[in-house]
C-alpha cells in the first residue's frame, strides 16, 4: 500500500472537500496539526468544504464549535450538513403545518428558520396529530427511545406522511473504546417495523455532493469535477460517495480505516481511492 | 378463497400446534368462544400445544396467564415458547458464569432455574464484565433502551460471546389502534450495528416446531407428521415455519390477515396454507 | 383516491422529466394518444425531457425508436439515461485501458465514443485480464449467463477494479403477462457473492435526477425545482426519487400501478405522489 | 488462537457430524490423511455422518464418489444431504402431480423415487402448467440460465405453488484461484424478482441438523447432545449452526476460514466454535 503525502496530493485541486469525524478530529478532539491544513489552502487559493453527516446543530454551531477548537478557517459556509438537505426537502416538499421532530430541541431550530412550526416526538398527541405533515430524525438525543420511539411508529401507522433520516450512520465514537447508536440506526428499525420508505439524505448518497458542488460554485468555485477532491477516512461513505460522484478520492488513516487493514479493506469492498495519505495534515 | 369449518378441520388431526396471539387472544382478550376449542380437543383425544415467541414469562407464568382469562386447559406443560429454547442453550453451551439480560426481572428468572447467575444489562459494569459468558434478549421492558442499548453494544464489542434473541418479532398489538416494538426488532438492530451473527429463536424457525414435536412425542403423542396440523394467524411465521417443517397448516383470520386480503397475501407471499378457517374456535 | 386531469397539472410547470415505460409506453407499444402530450407541451413552451434506467442503447438510438413509434418531438437530447451516466463516470475516473462490459455489442458502443477500449465479458481471458479497468453491466442480452456472469466473478476476485450498474431495475416487462430479469438483477447476485460495493446509476439515485437538471438549465430551462415536475408509473422508482430531489410528483396509472390499489401502495409504502392522474396523455 | 489436536477432540465425543468441502475433501480431492480419520472413528466405536448442502446427487451417488475417491467408511447412510430434506417436503407436502425442477437429470432422479412425476424447467410449457404442484432448486447445471430462470418467474408469478431451495450456498469453489455461482444464489435472486417467500433447506438452518440428530438416533446414536461434535471449516454455516442446535463444534482450517484470519473472523462474527484444529486427519 503505498502511502501520499497530503501536502502532495492538495495542491493539484482547486476544491476539497474534508468529511469531519476521523479526518478533522476524533473522540480526543482535533486531529493534532490539522489547523494548518487550512491555512496552507488559505494560501494557496485552494478552497474546501466539509461535508458531514451530522444533523444535529446547525452549520453555525458547527462552525462556533471549530473556532472553540482554535479552528477559524472553517465558517459557517465552509459546512455542507446533511441537515441542510433536510431543511432543503422541507422547504420545496412541506409548505405549511408542523413538522415533528427526534432529536435536541436545538436540532430543530434550524428546520423552524423556514417557518414551520415544529413540535419534539415527545410531545406529539396521537390524538390530535393531524396537522403533523412529516417526520424528521435528527439527533440521538432529546427524547425517551422507548417512549417516543414507539409513538414515532404509531405516528406514521396513522398518518401518510413522510419521514425524512439526516443522518445515516449507524453509530458514532464516544471514547478510544466505546460507540454509541446513531439516530441512523434508530430510523431505519423504525422503516423496517412500519414497512415504509422514508427518504434519507447523507454520505455517500449523491445528493450532499452535488449540494456541495452547487454551493461551492455558487461561491466561484470550479465546475469541474476532475479539479475537485474528496478525503475521508471511510470507504463506504466518503469514497463510494466521492468515487460515484465522479470526484478523485484520499483516504486517510486517522479514522475508521487502520493502517493495518487498509489493503484488506480496499480490495475486499472493491472501492478504491484515488490516494491513500497518512492523514490530510499539511506541515509547513 | 374457501374457508373451511375448523371444526371439520381439527378432527383429522391427532395434535394440533396453535399460534397463541391472533388465534386463542389479541389486543382485547380472549377471541370469544376460543374455550370451547380446547374442551372439544380433550373430549375427543385430540393433543394440543401453544407455541408462541413470548419470552418475557416462564411456561408456568403463561399458563397461569391463560387461566386468569377462565381457560384452564392450557397448562404449563401445553406451552411451548421461545425462551424455552434460549434456556436449552445456554443449557447446553454455556455451562457457567453470568449471563447478562435484557428484559424484566421476571423474564430472567426461568434462565435461572439453570443455576446461572443472572445480570440485567442495566446493571453491567463494562469494567467489570469478564464473567459475561452470554447477552440474552427476552423482552422490551425493564430497561433504559438508550443507556442499556448502548451498552450492550459496547459489552459486545469489548467481549466475544453469543448474543441470544428469544423473540424474532419486530412489534406487537397493544390495544386496537396502536403498536409497540419487540425486543427482535431491538436485537436486529444491535446485531446490525456491531456485524455479529446473534443466535434467533422462534418461529418460524424449525427449531421451536422440533422442539415442539419432540416435546409432544415424549407425552405420548403422534410422531407421524401428517397427522400434525399448526394453526396460526400469521403467513411469514405460523404457516411459513409448519409448511416447511411438514405440517399441514391452517390460517385464521382473527389476528394478523385480514379476510379481505387473505387471497392477496397468500399469492403475493406464496405461503399456501393447507385450509382457511375463519377462526379456531369450535361452537358445540 | 382523487385523481387530476393531467392536463390541469402540465400547466403549472416550466419543465416535466417523463419516465418512459408505463408512462410513454408499454408492452404494446406506444400508450394511445400520448403523442398529443409533446405537441400540447411544446406548444405551450413547456419543456420536457425522458429519464429512462434503459442503459442497453444510447440517446441516439432511444430517439430514433420513439421517431419509429412516431413521435418526434423526443428527439436525442430530450432523453436523460442511466447509461449516460455511467458513460460521465468512466470519462471522470477512468482515463484509459480496457472497460469490460455485459451487454450486446450496440450497448458497448456508447461508452467507445469516450476513446476507452471495450471488451465483451464473453471474450475477456482471465489469465490476460490485467488491462481491464471497470466492469459496466449494461443489458441481459449479448452474453450467455452461465458461462459469463461466472468469468464476471472470478474477474472481480482477481482484480480491484470498479463494478458500475447501469440499471437497478430487477426485472422488465416482456408480454401482457411476463416478464423478464433485468441486468440490474443480475448485478445485484454478483454483487452479493463477490461482497463487494459496486456503483449504481438510475432512479430512485439522485444522481440522475441533478443530471437531468443541469442538462435542463444548460439548455435554457428553469433552475427553480417548483417549476419541474416528475411523471412516473412507479412510487419506489419514479415518484420516491422525485420527491427526494424536491420536485413535485404526479403518479399516472398506465404502468406499474394499478388503479383499484393505488390508495393501498401510497398508504403503505408512505411514497405520496403530489397528484394522481390516469395517465399523461393530454386531449386536445 | 489456541489449536487443539483434532484427535484429542474427537474421542470426547459418541457421534460426529463432518461437513463435506473443506473438512474432508477441497478442489484438488480428498484432504490428505482424512481416510485414516473414519478408521480411527470406527476403531474406538465413535460414529459419524456427513452433512452437506450438495443436492445435485442422491446420498448413493455421494457415497459412490467417496468410494471412488478411495474412502469405503462413508457408506450411503452416513450422509444428510440438503436434498434429503426438500425430498422429505415433497413426500408430506406434495402428494401427487408434477414437480419442476432446476438441475441435472441426476439431480432430479431421487425425487422420483417418491413417485412424483419430474419435469426439468427446460421443458415447462407454461401454457399447460396447471399439474406442476412445486418448484425445486437442485443444481445450477442441466438447463439454460438465461431462458430457463426467465421461465421460472413466470411460472411463480402465475401459479401460486411452492418453491424449494436445497443448497443456500452462493458459491462453489471450482479450482484453487476460481469459484462458480451456486443454485442458491440463484435462487435468492428469483426469489427477489418474486418477491415470494421460498422455503430453504440447509446448513446453518437447524432442519438438517435435526434431521442427522434423528436418523442416528434411528440407528442406535446417542440422543445426547452433550455428546455430539460438528467439525466445519464455515463459521456462518457449520458452526452457526452446529451451535445454535447445541453441539460443541470444532472449526478446520483446511477449507473456507484460513489459519491467519481466523481469530480476526471469530471476534468479528461473534460465532465460537468449542475447538479450533488444523484439520480434522487423525495421524495414527
């Protein structure tokens, strides 16, 4: 397996786009050195995007939550969430009513800047729900799962309307040895139970890519595919997804992926990224 | 579609396996009238056995259940569920240790008539948790489903033993209207998060129908499969798992399928059970 | 279950995407008067375009089979097919070497306009196979299944190299009454022994949808999704797709979906088209 | 990974279950040595039974082709195939007219001995189907894929009789480098197409295993679990299965699993055999 420098790799795009979670930072906080990633393409007019799965703040709270990190070349547009998709849906599909929710109160705030009314499961009456005109998951967190899970199922049993996941994880790291259930997980138990088909925005499915694209174009980046790069540290998500795109790919070694099963993991899933690096960190 | 008299039906059998939700009770009670099936079976020498996924309660417990209802034909020893055969496993495979839980108190005593000790998941100390020599799923309640899921989650991936799942259902009838969500879909979802195989129960799954037959047969019943008929309410389980294990099969329309797409569902599935009754109750 | 006069519904949008079977045609041949439509569409400046997981021949020929048929108004340019897809993706990420494909000769030829070399899998030597850089499954016919979806196996076994579908679907109409297995059938068994990721293009993905969008606006069309609406026969393929890219949706009833079980699918699935019409042809 | 001696293991117990590819014989023949294991197994009055997914052959043609292959000690009696159980359906479930089948004549010649009349898929006419009562999956050789599996689907989706499946394998091994399709795979995919629900004999569904359990206690075998072994060189097939219906299980190293990643395999699939061997030669 032969390994990039990242610094190698950068400098022949004009766009990157970083996922998050295993290449920006980890359980412990910011991978050690990645600040200067993004002034070295400050510098050298390369612009980049993160792309992340998370729903559950706003791009403005991720943001805030870069710059706590000592992060400040990642603003507000600097994120593409897949709760951005989300809202995006909302705004075309659900012009009026109440729109429920699973996640923080917090998550939901970004959903009621288009002037839906919004109410948590937790507070949904199943008698008097007909206003409700769709189900969003969000966040892991907020509600009572055993509780508000099943009134989500009696929710859509009673009532034909959709329900829409912003985060397709499964799970998500806690500590060095400990994960947690992802309201990924939770929405698909949940489509599985009631039969239906709900509609899922995130990695690797195309539409956060071509949402990114767009908004960085709309920003005067480049429309051409082959002058932009994706990193992450995921085969499934961030290079399938990158790969289908028609984008090129580095894979990182600071997340999901370990140096030792890189060559396994590649060859036994088939998907195969333009680069491998040892992380998307730039020394100057 | 044809239906026939189930009474015309249950004489050419010599034991007579019954689903118990959807066939002998649902969401209200006893289906009415269902008593007098069972003192026909007896005065006509006909063996019975309920075979049923709950494994939230002992046989015992059952039985006593079905007797606070005015049936007393039904004894612990007409009860064949799922959590029996957890317990023969672990029986057989797990020889001592703890066994950690998730489900009520209740439901946990029955593994322990093994002289297994027994912890709930809600009480696992994952610093602690060499002595786990298995995780068993029995029911739904007794637990936090966020924090105990969780870590159930991490007790799997710290530690390599069998996950055991005694209910395969994914929900079930709580009042007319509404459902709730069985500890099989909770299972499906755990196992989906952490890429293991758990070990399932129940129908339809040959295993309980075996088990079922050779309990039978060591009372002294038929150990000719042809003159075995399996009753249930439900295609994918009831007449699914007896067709395949050989039994004739019959369908009721008093839980699950509905009269109307009774003839739909069975083309659609494919699962074409041996006659159509309207119920199993017999009127004297 | 109300149904809207298509005609009501065209006006109110600056650009339709068509799905092709079920909606222009279906086993007979053309739905009688739907040639009408296009007259009416472009006689109100009403664009319109067809997007087809039809991958077995190029634009170019799905045009001159419409013009067969007699209609003209669909000419090349008007068509938006999965295959054009994967035809952008060879050009992005794979610049050179030999592509092996499933298909008949004529579906090859699309891709050869890119300068990649393209081999039959029915000619492709395992044991001089180094060459191959992708593997495209185009159509069911051109090839014999036992022989070639076997050396498609052994190919992936031997080499990491992307696998591309071009159309997920399962299976195609054939007569009034049967129906035959469709490529993307075939892909998906391949895809389950190898246990690799492979890449697919067609409806639901949204990956044709943002294709046939852009083509739209770069041939002067709206760039407002609430002016384009989406016409399909299918809830899983045409209207959940539509709604997930935020257009508005009309189901018409001369495909897949039957009239007397529409209400039954829509509630069941929770797949809700915006309208319902009995088809999309339009008396004038 | 701790191995242990597999003749060290064997005298532990009164009955041994062996699967067939990878225990006793892999694409080059018979495991050197595995003929001095029977001898070892009938000198110290250990009995035995081979188990395998394989219905393309009757247990005497199986047998025959031990024979061949220089082993006298596995006579036609101690073989459980997954033939043996879709025969044993038919007898209680199909009691008279045609049964179609996908395999060789061979194949399809052990069904005949219920007195069933056969007819390969080749040669159904589907205008005068209504005799055929079952389809069989046997072997993915004897008919045309392409033109026969069309047929399939079109018989299933016209007649609503029951489809059998008797080798869930996906894959064969063929030679050292190459692996072919198997009938199960094909099976899955019509069964996708169908969206039937087909009835499944095999490893690792506890059927065969009861159906071995049964026929050697028949013959005068223990009725003790606690004393019966299955050696497998599958974790997801033998030792799932041998597990979940009560056995110790030993896993072999000499087909499927190999010695470097078989650690890696059991903490990732969560499935523990009792032992770990190299092989199951017992060197005398």
């Amino acid at each position: 397996m032969e390994l990039t420098d990242f610094k190698m790799v950068a400098r022949k795009y004009e766009t990157i786009f970083f996922d998050a979670f295993g290449v920006l930072k980890n359980h412990k906080g910011l991978i050690p050195g990645i600040g200067n990633t993004f002034q070295y393409l400050n510098q050298h007019g390369i612009d980049f995007y993160v792309l992340t799965n998370d729903a559950s703040r706003s791009p403005a709270e991720l943001a805030a939550s870069y710059e706590d990190l000592g992060i400040y070349d990642i603003t507000e547009e600097k994120i593409i969430s897949s709760g951005m998709l989300a809202r995006e849906y909302l705004k075309l599909k659900v012009k009026s009513g109440t729109v429920a929710y699973l996640g923080t109160r917090q998550s939901a705030h970004y959903i009621e800047t288009l002037g839906l009314k919004t109410v948590s499961i937790a507070n949904v009456d199943l008698e008097n729900a007909s206003d409700i005109q769709a189900l969003v998951f969000l966040d892991d967190e907020g509600f009572d799962w055993r509780e508000d899970l099943n009134r989500c199922i009696n929710l859509l049993r009673q009532q034909n309307i959709p329900a829409i996941v912003c985060n397709t994880d499964y799970s998500y790291p806690e500590s060095r040895k400990e994960v947690a259930i992802a309201i990924g997980a939770l929405a698909h138990m949940v489509e599985d139970i009631v039969g239906k088909k709900f509609i899922k925005f995130g990695k690797p499915d195309a539409q956060i890519f071509i949402f990114a694209y767009e908004h960085a174009a709309k920003r005067g980046g480049t429309t051409d595919k082959d002058k932009i790069l994706m990193v992450g540290d995921t085969l499934v998500m961030d290079i399938l997804g990158g790969n289908k795109f028609g984008l090129d790919t580095a894979l990182v070694l600071t997340g999901n992926t370990l140096t030792k099963n890189t060559e396994m993991r590649i060859n036994s899933l088939g998907i195969i990224p333009t680069f491998v690096c040892e992380s998307a960190v730039i020394d100057q």
